[in-house]
C-alpha cells in the first residue's frame, strides 16, 4: 500500500500518514518495496 492509498482509507492527512511512516521504516518494521510512482510499503517478517 502507498502513502497515498493509506491515507484516503483512513481519511487522515498523508503528512500525518508520511510522519508515520518514517518512524515505522527507521525502526525498520515496514520497508519500501519498489518505484516511486508504482511502490508501496510492506511489512517486515521479524524472526524470533
């Protein structure tokens, strides 16, 4: 999913949305997968 899509879904500005998610991808629990234009983000698998 991008920014974008997440935040028309929950109808919360994509700043708000963007702010988050820099602080999932530096605690490295999403990563970015993909173009600019056509990528998303994804969750990381964490192994126990």
């Amino acid at each position: 999913m991008n920014a974008s899509m997440i935040s028309k879904k929950l109808n919360i500005q994509f700043s708000t949305i963007d702010k988050h998610i820099r602080v999932l991808l530096k605690l490295n629990l999403i990563e970015r997968r993909g173009s600019k234009k056509t990528g998303g983000y994804y969750t990381i698998i964490q192994q126990k």
